[in-house]
C-alpha cells in the first residue's frame, strides 16, 4: 500500500486532476455539438468520448509540468 501511496503522489497531482475535468467537458461539448450524429463508435458514444478527453486532459497536463520542472532543474544548473 505504501509503494501505490508513493506512486499517486509523484504521478497524479492538482495538475493532472484539472486537465482530466478539462479535458472531459470538452469532450462532451464536442459530443453534444457534434459526435453525437456520428457513425463513428468513438464519437458516437458518450462514455467512450469522457474517457478519450480525461485521457487527452491527463496527458497534456503530464507534458506541461514535465516540461516545466525540466524547465526548473535547467535553470538550477546553470
């Protein structure tokens, strides 16, 4: 339990929990504007779509502060 406890706290953090909330509302202004009318399956379906944008949200937060703490520990050595 202490090793899981240890890997959320260093891979899922404020950062992260925002871009997920972001990334599913645009997801399902997306769906509702347009996916819905859709024949393709991912587009179609809502819950697929919520969870293709938390996953997207996840992501590009996880890039943005891996960026800038790289950003941060370039500056330190320098």
């Amino acid at each position: 339990m202490d090793k899981m406890n240890e890997f959320l706290k260093k891979n899922f953090n404020w950062f992260h929990i925002i871009g997920m909330v972001v990334g599913c509302g645009l997801s399902m202004i997306y769906w509702a504007k347009s996916g819905q009318y859709s024949d393709q399956i991912l587009k179609s379906n809502p819950f697929l779509m919520a969870l293709w944008g938390i996953l997207t949200g996840y992501i590009l937060m996880d890039l943005v502060v891996n960026a800038r703490t790289r950003k941060e520990k370039d500056n330190d050595d320098v």
